[in-house]
C-alpha cells in the first residue's frame, strides 16, 4: 500500500482529491458490505469453504480501503502525526495488502481441490480448516510489518515513537534494512502466489479436457484466470514509484496530480473486482442477495413500522431468513 507525496495542493484540489478518495471508499465499502451481509443471511454459505475464503477477502479488502483513505486523508489534514498511531496504520495497511495475494492463492487452491480432487473436498476443505488457514494467512501477512518494527525498535529511538511525525511509509521505514525487507518479502509472496495460481489453472485446465462435468471445471478456470487479473491489479501498486519517477519529469507542474492518479487506479480501483468474480458470477450468492435485500425493501415500504417486529417473526417461523 503506498502512500502519497508531501502535499503540495491548493485548497480546493486538495478538497476535491479527499472527496473523490473518501466517496469511492465509502461506495466500494457499502458495495462490499452488502455481499457481507448477504454471506451471513444465510447459514449455508459459512459452511461452504469457498465462501468463506471469499467473504475473508471480502472483508480484507474493506479493511484495507478504511486504512488508505484513512492514511491519504491524514496527509492531508494533517502533516504531522503521532509516531505509534502512524506506525499502527501502516502495519495494518501493509498487512492487509499482502494477504490479499495470499487469500486469491488460496482461493485458486480450493477451486483446484474441488475439481481435481472432488471426493476429498469436503474432508480436506472444511469449515474448520478454513478458519485455520486464514489465521495463518494474517500471521504470514503480518510479517513483513513485524519485521518493519522491529528494525525500527533496534534503529530508532524510542521518543521517536511518542514523536509527531510524518506518516509516510519511506519516512518511517528510511533504512537500507526496511528496504530489503520489503522487496524480499513482495519477490517471495507474489512469486509464490503466481507459481499457485499457474499451476492450479494448468491442472484445471487439464481436468476439464477430461471432466464428463467441463461446465464446473470452465468456470473453475475462468475463476481461477480473474484470480490472476486481480493479481495484475496488485502488483500495479509495485510500479507506482517508477510509474511516479518516469512521468513527472516530463509534467512537473501536474505531478501530484499524476501521483494522485496512480494511486486511484492502482490501490483504490482493484477493489472492485472482488465483487465481480463471485459477487454477480456465482448466481447462488446473486440470488441469495437479491432475495433478501428485495425482501427487506419491500418490508420497509409496505409493512407499516408497529408490525415489522410480528412480520420478523412470523417470517421466522416459517423459515424465511431475511
């Protein structure tokens, strides 16, 4: 997750670049929530372990969107931070980033159980062992900060820590040691996940030439293929210091601008698509949504307010969850 150059703006564009960063995260976040809420409607998708993969994704990508607007608006607002509050968002921030590779890889590898290894899906991917998994995929998520600190710890004075600062990652991770650490850790993550996710997709591929069920095993690849999309859109974030350096020489003037832009498409904009993939491709999970949001619309404009309650509980009683 990067974050911007030292503000440089006018006032009203400077107001205009918060109001289309802040507007975007809080749709991308009602977009997001709303497939949240659909996921818990029904009991049958937290027993299903591509589900629940999907909705930690989900939920990753709402806390990452939080954090980065909440980190472009302090630049902003304010200059200079307290040390510990910035060091917290910055370590949630680069761990939330980091496991959204790690959930897609994941992700690649349940569909590859569920196709290539149908009779043991349900004995390996269970409810249980997915939880497992995503607890491991935060604790190696959150290495790379970890490590970050405890640079920090042994390089840096602790008043450094109750000082305000700049909360800029280059700033509070300036030595040669943050920066190994962190090309190390985005070569071994991403090459990790992109030899999963081309093997997976190889051996679906495979399966589905000789699958009698090809239409399980084509949508599993195809899932899998705009996992690797998704991917692209991630390491985007990886050039924008080059995208930055090669451009503004040649618009000097426009430069944050141009940073601005950057940082829109490539750590706002890849958030989307986490909708599409499942959101409106999986017709179990669009139809389970439709239903019980269209079944909430009509509560609210046709049952008058003193009978919602006995309405909810005669829909319980018949087993209707809304």
């Amino acid at each position: 997750m990067n974050s911007t150059v030292w503000v440089v703006d006018c006032y009203e564009e400077a107001l205009a670049k918060n109001i289309v960063i802040v507007s975007l995260g809080l749709v991308i976040n009602f977009i997001n929530g709303m497939l949240v809420v659909t996921f818990f409607s029904n009991p049958m998708f937290s027993r299903d372990s591509r589900y629940i993969l999907y909705i930690h994704l989900v939920i990753n990508d709402m806390l990452m969107i939080c954090l980065s607007v909440t980190l472009h608006v302090l630049t902003y607002a304010s200059q200079l931070v307290n040390g510990s509050l910035c060091y917290t968002l910055v370590f949630l921030g680069t761990a939330t980033f980091m496991i959204t590779p790690l959930s897609l890889a994941g992700m690649a590898i349940e569909r590859f159980i569920a196709i290539c290894k149908p009779l043991h899906h349900s004995q390996i991917c269970t409810p249980r062992r997915t939880h497992i998994f995503i607890c491991l995929l935060w604790v190696i998520g959150a290495i790379r900060s970890i490590t970050d600190v405890i640079i920090s710890l042994l390089t840096q004075p602790v008043s450094f820590f109750r000082s305000f600062i700049p909360c800029y990652p280059n700033y509070l991770f300036p030595s040669k040691s943050h920066q190994y650490n962190t090309i190390a850790s985005q070569v071994i993550c991403m090459s990790l996940v992109w030899i999963i996710l081309i093997y997976t997709y190889c051996r679906v591929l495979f399966a589905a030439r000789k699958s009698i069920s090809k239409g399980s095993a084509n949508k599993a690849r195809s899932t899998i293929l705009l996992h690797g999309v998704q991917l692209l859109l991630c390491m985007l974030s990886y050039i924008t210091p080059v995208m930055d350096m090669f451009l503004s020489p040649f618009f000097p003037v426009h430069r944050t601008k141009i940073t601005f832009f950057n940082y829109l498409i490539t750590n706002i904009m890849p958030t989307l698509l986490s909708p599409l993939i499942y959101g409106v491709r999986d017709q179990r999970f669009l139809k389970q949504m439709k239903e019980f949001f269209a079944c909430k619309i009509i509560i609210v404009k046709i049952v008058p307010s003193k009978f919602r309650f006995f309405f909810y509980i005669y829909l319980e009683i018949l087993q209707i969850r809304i």
